[in-house]
C-alpha cells in the first residue's frame, strides 16, 4: 500500500483555550481553539500539531469506514483581517481531525514530527474536497 505524506494550508494560528501538554512528542492535545488569519479555501487546514477539516470532508471521512482518526469538536474563529477578506463568503464549519494512527501503517498516521500520512484511499476521500494548497508527497 502506497502512503503519502501531506502538508496542509496553514491558514491560521492555535489561539488562547487550545489545551495542549507540549511535554509529550508529538504534543498531546486536549482542546483547540484556532483563529483564521488567512484562509484560501482548503477542506483541510492545520496550525502545529492540530488538523482541521471542513463538514463536508468531516462527513466523508466517517463514512469511508478508515480508521485512526476521530473527528472531535473544535471552536473556529476568524481574525478581523479574516472577516474582512472573506466578506460575503460563507465560512464552513471546520472540526478537529485528531488523527490516532502510526504513519505509513494506518489510513491516517502522524509522523515523530507531527507530519500528516495517509495511506492511498485516504488520499482519494481527501482530494474529493478542495486541497489546492496541500503539498503531497509519496512517503
């Protein structure tokens, strides 16, 4: 099985609330709360070590039947330069994608560094949404 490493838009920062045990490699995380600064459209986001997803790729996800991930609840905020450039767009609901598995082992893995893997049919449920500033690599 071919996995692929991915390296999503960063379209955000982890903001106050996010609960985090920074001791533990890779950190161990128990709460997000991310603001968007700068969004280009992806259905997959992240900010160090968090992954977010949109609804409809949350949707997706569950149904597909792969495994190693949970999608968790997680507060969204926009920051005012944010409000601003996405004036008369609809920002989509986004979740925590908090991903259990071991990299190129299960469908959805992390890396030592925190690096998001997936194996092949991962990668195909994923790119049925809008991942135009993900960079994927083979791992």
């Amino acid at each position: 099985m071919e996995f692929y490493r991915l390296e999503p838009e960063v379209a955000g920062a982890l903001e106050e609330g996010t609960v985090i045990d920074a001791a533990a490699h890779p950190p161990r995380i128990e709460a997000v709360h991310y603001e968007i600064t700068d969004w280009a459209g992806d259905d997959l986001i992240e900010a160090f070590p968090v992954y977010l997803v949109t609804d409809d790729l949350a949707d997706t996800l569950v149904d597909s039947g792969l495994d190693a991930f949970r999608i968790r609840r997680a507060t969204v905020t926009l920051s005012d330069d944010a409000q601003e450039m996405l004036e008369g767009k609809e920002l989509p609901t986004f979740h925590w994608l908090e991903v259990t598995g071991q990299a190129g082992v299960d469908d959805l893995g992390v890396t030592d560094q925190g690096q998001l893997v997936v194996s092949e049919q991962a990668l195909d449920l994923l790119q049925g949404g809008k991942l135009e500033n993900c960079e994927i690599d083979r791992f």
